[in-house]
C-alpha cells in the first residue's frame, strides 16, 4: 500500500534470518514487479538471532542495505540501554564486517554523530540519523555555552553540505518535519542542511 502511494522503498524491521529477508525482498518484488529495480529494500538486523544467521542473510539477493538497529540489538543480548557494552559493539563490528566482506551496504540507526566517522571507516554506508535526539542535543549544548559540532561530516572532507561551528553562544536551531528541511542559525548568519 505505502509503495503504491509513492514511497521509494521499505524498510523490514526484525529481520532474523534468511528466509525473513527473501520474505522481505519477495513482498517488494510482488507489489513492483518491473519497477522492483527502482525500489529500495532495507532490512533491520536487530536481534541475536540475527547475529547467527547474519552471513545467510546478507547473502540474500535484492537487499540494498542491512541496517543495525542498536537499540534492539543491545537488548536482544542482554544489555538493554547499554548500547556501547563490549558485547553490543562485538555485535556491531561483526555485522558490519559480514556485510562488508559480503559487497552489501552496511547500514546504521545513527543515535551520535561521534560515532559516524569510526563506522564509515568500518564501512557502514548507510546512516539513518534521528533529527530529533541530534536537534534537542545541539540545543543543549548552544546553551552550555557553545556547539562544538552541528553535523559531522560523514561523507569526505570535502564535502560542503558538512557544517562546522566553533565557540558561537548565540544559535538557534529550526526544523521544519513537514518539509523534512533543517536550519541552523549562528548569529546573523542562517545555515541550511540539505
């Protein structure tokens, strides 16, 4: 139903084996069919089981990225809330190490920017930010007396979609959901995120 309204791709939460993955990757291909190709399909890796499986299921055809849901992960092994227990980032590096070793794109429910750089070089390519936690958080810091970093750059050094801003006590953030657009504004000056 949401594919015939318009939307690009789906993404399946708790995708737990291969099989749920080729369920996943069948469903898109059936309400497409021809236009399957321009569809994206993503699967949440999210649970131990998973993690067992995890070969099997990055080896499904038709996948476009396999995304690690933290959260789900960490209390599917015992660690809810502990999103950076030893035993969660195990999880985290082995999952991304089979997708990487398998030529599939390694995805992430980015919850801080800090931690983007590190996956990228793993090699997640695909971040899922969560605009809220990241807008409510650089508020606070702008009112701790000033915002270290607005958006971590993530894609390359060169990239100028990628804002920086140092020691600046007088900026504001506002987002528009139904637009999905993002500005920041640093004293005078307004920074829009594309």
């Amino acid at each position: 139903r949401y594919l015939d309204c318009g939307a690009g791709g789906i993404q399946f939460p708790l995708v737990d084996t291969a099989e749920a993955a080729r369920a996943a990757v069948a469903t898109v291909r059936s309400a497409q069919g021809s236009r399957f190709d321009a569809t994206l399909v993503s699967v949440m890796i999210e649970s131990a089981q998973a993690l067992k499986d995890i070969d099997n299921i990055v080896a499904v055809p038709g996948v476009d990225a396999f995304v690690i849901g933290l959260a789900d992960l960490a209390r599917s092994l015992g660690h809810p809330g502990e999103n950076q227990h030893p035993e969660v980032q195990h999880a985290v590096d082995a999952i991304v190490t089979a997708c990487v070793r398998a030529g599939c794109v390694a995805g992430f429910n980015l919850h801080n920017w800090e931690s983007g750089p590190r996956l990228q070089q793993q090699g997640v390519r695909w971040f899922t930010l969560h605009p809220r936690t990241m807008l409510a958080r650089g508020a606070g810091q702008v009112q701790e007396g000033g915002l270290s970093v607005l958006r971590g750059n993530l894609l390359g050094a060169d990239d100028n979609r990628s804002i920086s801003a140092f020691g600046d006590t007088n900026a504001t953030v506002r987002a528009n959901p139904a637009g999905g657009n993002f500005a920041f504004k640093l004293g005078q000056q307004a920074l829009p995120l594309v």
